[in-house]
C-alpha cells in the first residue's frame, strides 16, 4: 500500500469478505474468478471491488481475471492473516464459550489463547482447552502472550472497566460484543457488535401492525 | 414518521445506540439529558444525533432537553421496540445457545420462542427452556407462531438454504451471523454479524512487524 493513503473502513470490510468468498472457492479447488463472479457471490458490485483492490496496486489481468490463490494471498497479507494472530478473551459466559468454540475464527488464522473472568467460580476453570484466569492479572499474563487484539463478552455495566484494564495490558484492537459504548484514547480500536442493535434496525423495517 | 421519507440505515443504527443508551439511563433515574450528554454517552456529535431525531418530527425543547422516559418511549415506537417481539432461532450450536441466553435481547423486548435445527442428534432437546425443533417442520411451526424476525447461526455451508426456508415461512427480516452472504429476494432484510470480518478489520491496523 503506497504510504499516507488511508483506507476506508467500509473497503476494509469488504476485503474481509472478499477473503471469506475467496476462502471458500479455494476449498472448491476454483483457479480463476472475475469481477463479475464476486458481484453474484457478494452483492458487492465489480466496480467497486476492483476499486477497493487499487488501494493496493495492481491485482488480476484484463479478460482473465484473478487467480484465487494469489488474490487470497495477497488479501490475507493486506489484513494481517497470513499467520495465526492471537486473541484475548474477556468474559467467560456463554458468549465467551461459543466464541472459543467457533470454527470460523480458527479458520481465518485467529487463535483465542487466554480467557480471563472476574468471576471466581469460574477462574481455574476451563472453558474448551483455556484456563479461565482471573481479570486481575491480565497485565502480567499479556505480558508474555503479547496478544495485541481482545475480545470483550461481559455484561454492558463491565465493559468499560475491562476495556481499560485491556489498553493498560497494552492491547489496542478491541471487539466489543457488550452493549455499551466505550469511551478509550484515540488510538485505541474499537469495533462494536451488538446483536441487539441489528435486531432494531430490522424490526424498524416490520410492517405496522 | 412523513410518509415517503426513507430513513438512512446509519440513522436506524444510532437510533438503536440512543436506546441503549437511554435504557441504561432509565434504570439510574435520569431524568432529562441534552444532545450534549448524548455525544459524551456515545460518541456520536450532537448535530448528529439532532438530525436523526428530525426524521420523525419534533423533540426536547431548547435549553432544557430531553425527558429521558419520553425519548425512550418514542424511539421505542419508532424501532417498534414498545412490545415483546418474537424471533425464531435457526441453529442450536454453541452460538445460538448462547444468544437464547442472552440477557441483553429480553431486556430489549425481542424473545427468541422457538429453535430449529436439522440434527437428529439435537431435535427433541431442550436448548434452555426451549425444546429444539425439526427445521424441516419451520413452515407449519411459524404458521401459529407468526414471527417475523429470524436468526441464523448455522454453519457458512447451510446458511442459504436455510436463508430460503425461511422466507418461505413468511419470515424477511433476518439477521445471519454464518459467514456467509445469503442471496434473497430484494423484500428480504438480512442484518450480517461477522466477526471473523470484525476481527480482520482490527487485524489490518495492527502494527506491522
């Protein structure tokens, strides 16, 4: 990427799901792809993905297309997946547990390594293969994981705490799955999923009754 | 709401996050907020939030505010929060039994009241205080249920499939979380949670080493 060009967010979004359709077609033993084909797999139209690619210099060849292997390569080496990036749990509930459990982040090169809890029925436990630590101790253990992304799956009114206690344990790229609104320095990442939020948006769009 | 005003989904999605925000504000006995308290809670600048009110007529009053009941109960309305919305579950994996436990979902009014799957393994059991049903039986079940909200947690290969059985039991609004990117009918809403996406998008900022 060439220097001080920023990348939209939405482009990044889309390269991650480039990556996931581009995944799949390898596991089909598919060679080549067009723009055309992401626009049927993905609804994302051939413009604009060659669009989003050229933030990145020159990908595929007029009339041929992409080779599948090369552009998951090369998308993979863009997104920081070509090699496993381990992960930090916070919140050992049942959402902590199905995510430790889920496939798809194993599949894409992330590793959940450390589950922490405040809880002390559940510290020393273990949820899947992890030991459940206690929160408290979260800057030591990070200090020899060196995780750089967490994960938080506490309940609304923790969030904030445990974020910050995250930034002091030097991790600043946090996936929030709590419904709260963390307020952090600048610098520090934040991508919020709140199921409850999506369900909103699709309930505005029911039909009066 | 005028008639013919189409709403901008950004605005449907900060309307959900005042919400919350509201919610949260309810339950510590707040009894008026300003826009300016809205952007310290949230983030989002009070412009901002002023503008996504005016899409639905006239709120707070200059230089006292919001009443916090008052705006919870309209958006409220507005994302046809005010009574229990039923939402039926596909899937009764790790994920999904965790999202029927989920605290956040009740507390929002949205009540998952059936689940679905097509392991013989798992049809006929409980899933929480939920007994697991056949998903080939979701036509004639949701004939009496009557849910219009349905959610997906099946592995990325079965997604579609499922997807369509779904709009065939009457269901199009749909919020999928395999990754996977479902092809429906242009009247079918489907709301995606990716978190291996999510995960990428914070993976692309961390620092190269």
């Amino acid at each position: 990427m060439p220097q001080g060009i920023k990348v939209p967010t939405p482009t990044l979004e889309r390269l991650a799901t480039y990556f996931t359709v581009l995944s799949d077609m390898r596991t089909r033993h598919v060679d080549t792809i067009s723009s055309a084909d992401i626009e049927e797999r993905t609804g994302i139209n051939a413009a604009q993905f060659r669009k989003d690619l050229s933030y990145f210099g020159e990908f595929g060849r007029p009339g041929i297309g992409y080779k599948v292997d090369d552009l998951y390569a090369r998308i993979g080496r863009i997104l920081k997946l070509e090699k496993t990036q381990p992960v930090i749990l916070v919140g050992a509930g049942n959402l902590g547990s199905a995510l430790v459990g889920y496939p798809a982040l194993r599949a894409e090169n992330f590793q959940i390594v450390a589950a922490f809890d405040n809880n002390y029925n559940k510290i020393g436990k273990q949820l899947w293969d992890l030991t459940i630590h206690d929160i408290s101790s979260i800057i030591e253990e990070n200090g020899s994981l060196g995780a750089k992304i967490a994960i938080i799956a506490v309940p609304a009114q923790a969030a904030q705490d445990v974020a910050e206690m995250l930034v002091k344990a030097g991790i600043k790229n946090i996936l929030n799955f709590a419904p709260a609104v963390l307020r952090l320095p600048p610098d520090v990442i934040v991508r919020n999923v709140d199921f409850v939020q999506e369900l909103a948006v699709l309930s505005f769009h029911l039909p009066a009754n």
